[in-house]
C-alpha cells in the first residue's frame, strides 16, 4: 500500500492507453477543477492540498482551486457533494478516514454514506499523538494516567472532530488505560494550536505533524505508530508505554459515484506524481507517504470498520 514508483508508472500508462484510444473523455480535464477541503484552513487536509496544487495543475493542464467547507468534522462538506456534485472530474473532495467510517455509524442524519462516492486514492496517513504544552505537569504519559485515575472526566483533550480518528483512538485510550478524559471536538486541526496555547485544553489527541509544528512548545507523550516516527524521533509509542494503540487517519481524495474510469484514472496518475514530488516535504513533517487505489481501498476500509467498529457500538 505503499508509495511505489512501478504504482506510478502503471497508472501513468493506463492514462496514456485512455489517450490514444480517444472518446467522450479522452481529452478531461478541459475545464478548472474544484478540490474541496471539508476541514479549516491550516489543518494536515489543507497543508498537503497546498502542496499537490501546483503539481495537480502541471499534470492535469488546468486550474485546480482548492477550496474550504469546515463543519460538522467534514460531515457538512461530504454530505453537500454526495447529494450534488456531478460525476464528471471537475469537482473532487478530500476524504478522511476513519471519519467517513464513524460518523455515518453514529448519526443517523450524517447526510452521507461511507460507500456513496468512489475513492480516487488514499494518498498518505498520520498517526495520532498525545501532545501537551511544555507548561503542563504531565511529563509522561504515566504521569496523565495516574492524574486520570484520581480526577475522572477532568482532564480535556482537544481533538479534531467527532468520531474522527482522534476521537476513536482516545476513547482506545481511555479503555486500555482504565481512565475516563473529556474529549473536545474541534472543527479541523488548525483551532486545536491556538486552544493548546491559551490554555483551553490540557491536551490534544492529535496528528504527528502537529507535534513537528509545535516542538518547541510541546511535550509528546505517545504516539500511536508500531515504531517511532521519523519526524518524532524522541516521541515514545503507545506500545512502548504498555497500551496497545495503533492508529491514526488516512487522507485522500473521492469524486462522485459514477465517475468514468478513464477520469479516475487521470487523476489517480496526478495525484501519483504529487505524491512522489512532496514525499521529501512531508515526510519530515511527520506523513507517512502511501499509494493506496483500487481494491486497495476498499480493503483498508473493511479492516478499519473491524477495528474501530466495538468501539462505535459502545459508544452508542
């Protein structure tokens, strides 16, 4: 599932066989195309948006305008373009999951369905991380356990959305570690800095990349990553300290249902050559890189509903 360049050149061929054969479709894009980001400006979805644009727009010979509808942790923009947006390329959406999974699970008025779209490509993931400001009194993440477990409920962690991959992964947390917290949704990354410094939130159950923004400020308690990450390399894992947590959120980008393959799998070549041209970007910045399309995708899904769905069922 990862990165590869035989990915890349495979997809790059099936593009040029689409080419050659000609058709009704042969020659999209032939109009600017709209990449909507269902989170606020600042967040991991945007930042890497900003990073594909110039790519996006060499590739594929048009203008790509990135644009943001926050709310609803990504409900309001998703439930907006499954119920509106044409299926001909000229308007894509990010896509996260595991939100895509939890929130239709949760609310019965999310407005959209998990399967209701078809998933261009899962393009990297980032794991989550406990992070805390220098000030706090939590030096370790023992440290915020043994507090749990005296003052129940009373510690906050910001987070990114409801039922979104941080939000899962902290409830994970919460019964691996026999502790009760208070879980702060916010509506995208960006807000959770400002909430961290001015003392809003004792914490944030958030991304990697986070933690590399703010490393000056901030202490990282756990990651949740099988070893530690490379951007990290003073951050020790959840499984290091004892709780078996692996988890994080994977982003990519869908287009409506009904799609023509031949516009799929243009986009799926620009987006492979975004993707090989930021890695070194990104990677330092605390992404894991990934090349996930096809069966693929479906298959990550499945394993993700199988992983965070007990936790979905308690919670109801």
């Amino acid at each position: 599932m990862k990165f590869t360049y035989k990915k890349l050149v495979l997809a790059m061929t099936a593009v040029a066989a689409v080419g050659l054969a000609g058709g009704a479709h042969a020659e999209y894009p032939e109009e600017d195309i709209t990449y909507i980001i269902p989170f606020d400006p600042g967040g991991e979805s945007d930042v890497t948006a900003r990073f594909q644009e110039p790519i996006l727009e060499e590739e594929l010979g048009v203008s790509v305008n990135v644009t943001h509808r926050p709310g609803g942790g990504g409900a309001v923009a998703w439930s907006e373009f499954q119920n509106s947006a044409e299926p001909d390329g000229y308007e894509i959406i990010g896509v996260n999951i595991p939100h895509i999974i939890g929130q239709p699970i949760q609310r019965n008025n999310a407005g959209y369905e998990t399967d209701n779209w078809r998933i261009v490509t899962f393009f990297h993931s980032t794991p989550n991380a406990l992070i805390v400001h220098n000030d706090s009194p939590y030096d370790t993440l023992e440290d915020l356990v043994e507090d749990a477990k005296e003052n129940p409920e009373a510690i906050t962690l910001g987070g990114s959305g409801t039922y979104s991959a941080n939000h899962l992964d902290m409830l994970r947390f919460e019964k691996e570690a026999g502790i009760d917290l208070t879980y702060i949704p916010f509506s995208g990354t960006g807000p959770l800095k400002g909430a961290l410094e001015g003392g809003h939130v004792a914490g944030i159950f958030n991304y990697t990349m986070l933690g590399t923004e703010m490393a000056d400020s901030v202490k990282v308690l756990a990651v949740a990553s099988e070893e530690r990450v490379k951007a990290l390399p003073d951050a020790p894992t959840f499984k290091e300290q004892g709780y078996d947590i692996v988890g994080g959120a994977y982003r990519g980008v869908a287009v409506p249902k009904g799609t023509p393959d031949e516009v799929v799998e243009t986009l799926e070549a620009a987006f492979a050559e975004a993707n090989r041209q930021i890695a070194e970007k990104q990677e330092p910045l605390g992404f894991v890189m990934e090349d996930i399309t096809g069966d693929e995708i479906d298959e990550v899904i499945g394993m993700l509903r199988d992983a965070y769905g007990p936790i979905l069922e308690d919670a109801e």
